[in-house]
C-alpha cells in the first residue's frame, strides 16, 4: 500500500517540478538533464513527504501507545485494588469466622465442663447415698451388687479386620447396665458383660465410648448423649477409686532416718481408715531395748509435726488400738475426701520424706 501511495505522490509532485526546472533551468539547454533533475528532486520531496508522515504516524501511534499504556496501568491498579479490596474482605470474614467458631468452641467447652461438673457432683451423690436403680437385672446381680445406670438401644461393637485394619463393627445391641462390678449389655437372645477390674483405660469418642481391657477384644459402646457418656466415664473413675480404697498399704524410705514410714488404709464396715506410722512400730515392744520404744515415740511426734506443717493433721487422732496417727471416713459418702488426701500424702511423702525426721 506504501508503493502504491508513493506512486502516486510521485506522479503529481514529478509533473509539477519538471515544469518548475524547465522555466528556472532552460539556460542548461538539456531537457533530458532538466528532467533528471525534476526526477531525483520529486523522489527526494516523496521521500521527505513519507518520512515526515511516519514520523507523525510514529508519534502518533507513541502517544497512542502512552495512552493505552496508561490506561492498562489505570486498569492493572484498579483490578489489584479490587483484588486486594476482596483479599481483606476474605480475609476479614475468614478471621470472623475463625473468631465465631472459636467463641462458639470456648462456649461449647465451658457448656460441657459445666455438665461434667453437674453429672459428676450426680454420680458420687448417688454412690455416696447409694440410690441404685430397680431393674430386671436385680436377682441376677451378686449380694453387695446394684445397678446405678441405664441406657437403653446401646450398640456393642467389635474391632474386625477391614483392609488391613480394624474397624468397629457393631456385633450387639441391647440395653446397657452400669454396676459397681461390671457393665452389662442385654439383648433378647444373651447377655454380654465387662468387668470393672478388666478395664485398663476408658476413651470418650464422639458419641461412643472405647473400653479397653487387660486381655481381649476392646469394646465400643454407642451411640449416646454427652451426658451419659460423662455418667459412665466419671461413674467407672469412681467405683475405682473406691476399689482401691478397700486396702492400701504403702512404704516411704527415709535415708536420714534409715527406715520406713508406712501409710495404710482400711475399711471396717462403713467407716475406712487412713494411718501414718513409722516402721519403728514393729520395734517398740517389752522384747527390745527401752529405746526403740523412745524412737518410735519420737517418730510419732515428728510425723504430727510434718503433717502440721502441710496443714493435714486436721481431722488424725492418736488411736489407742494401734498407736497410729488416724483419721477416719463414713464410707462410702467420704470416698471422695479420702482419695484426695490420699494422693497429697503419697505426693508430699515421695517429695518430702526426709523432712518428717527432726534428728532427735
């Protein structure tokens, strides 16, 4: 198209010039040379005619240029404006979001924590005044054996091999009973039972609860309420702790008194024991040497002096049968205050034995 233009040029400006050179140069007396010269001028005018033109045709497209190039940036920061507007916009509801679920998990935390404190202040309310339930299972159950929880259309379920791994599967389901021995699922055609003292570790699931035991198969129980999930975990937790109150005997070495000191509880009907004595005990008879009984009559001023000092001698007399620093329970209504105190004393007799002895 640019030849074309350029011939054109070329047959208006060539015409025009060879009569302009034939009227200035006739003095040369050459047509031909005249009109050699009218040819290379015309291609020189068409060529700077062109030149300027690209030149404002160059110009032109660079404004242009500058112009779109302005506007794509315009455009590029008006999107990146946009874009960072819903970035903050996301990332501002994702961090409601996060704030929201997480008020809603602290709430949900705080509700359970609340229930569980309720279910468990129930459950040694009704271990301590023991208001068992009346069910069909009473002249199976053992003599001093009483159910205290029901929960009916309970799954039992099994771990078997699926893929390689094992899965739950539900093998009964039935009404489930809570004693203070064993947990018992009744369906119409048997009856399926734990006992306590097999169970090693109980695990809260979602809606179930995971049984082990010290030998076979673990058990699953569901699905359930929270409730009553947290009414068989804290009612186990308990009847083992009572379990384990029916007799104690622990020793604590003292290296600065060279012997034993000995905690030891015990129930007599419905009333369990916690002692503290030394071993020097064993000594302080009319076959040994006046001093030992010395010894151990110091022993059991020391160890008075050491439970003052932690603030527990509260609540201990000297008892005349044993000659034994005691403090007494009802049980099973105290369990709870002799479990704890229970645990202080192992903990501060495994800290702080060999502050008892005061060298005398």
């Amino acid at each position: 198209m640019k030849v074309t233009l350029a011939i054109i040029l070329f047959s208006f400006i060539f015409p025009i010039s060879a009569l302009f050179f034939i009227r200035t140069l006739y003095f040369l007396g050459s047509v031909s040379l005249i009109y050699f010269i009218s040819f290379c001028f015309s291609i020189f005018i068409t060529y700077l005619i062109f030149k300027l033109w690209n030149k404002h045709k160059y110009e032109k497209l660079e404004e242009e240029r500058i112009i779109q190039a302005e506007k794509e940036k315009e455009e590029r920061n008006r999107r990146y404006k946009e874009l960072e507007e819903e970035r903050q916009k996301i990332a501002k509801e994702k961090e409601e979001e996060r704030i929201r679920k997480a008020k809603e998990e602290e709430e949900e935390r705080i509700r359970q924590e609340e229930e569980k404190k309720r279910v468990s202040k129930e459950i040694e309310d009704i271990i301590k005044n023991k208001r068992f339930l009346q069910t069909s299972l009473d002249n199976a159950l053992g003599g001093e054996e009483n159910c205290y929880i029901n929960i009916n259309n309970t799954g039992w379920y099994e771990p078997r091999k699926e893929g390689g791994r094992d899965i739950y599967k539900e093998i009964y389901r039935g009404n489930l009973y809570i004693t203070n021995e064993k947990i018992i699922l009744t369906t119409n055609s048997e009856t399926k039972n734990i006992s306590l003292g097999e169970i090693v570790e109980t695990i809260e699931g979602k809606n179930v609860i995971e049984i082990r035991k010290i030998k076979g198969k673990n058990v699953l129980f569901g699905a359930m309420t929270k409730t009553n999930i947290y009414s068989i975990l804290i009612f186990i937790k308990e009847i083992k702790k009572i379990k384990e109150l029916g007799y104690i005997y622990k020793e604590f070495y003292s290296n600065k008194r060279g012997l034993n000191y000995r905690i030891e509880i015990y129930a007599e009907n419905e009333i369990c024991k916690l002692q503290i004595y030394s071993e020097q005990e064993d000594t302080a008879n009319d076959e040994n040497p006046p001093e030992c009984t010395e010894k151990w009559e110091q022993d059991n001023k020391d160890i008075k002096a050491w439970l003052e000092k932690h603030n527990l001698f509260e609540g201990f007399d000297f008892e005349d049968e044993y000659y034994r620093w005691t403090i007494k329970f009802k049980f099973p209504y105290e369990y709870t205050n002799l479990y704890d105190l229970k645990e202080k004393l192992i903990k501060l007799l495994k800290e702080d034995i060999e502050s008892i002895y005061s060298g005398n």
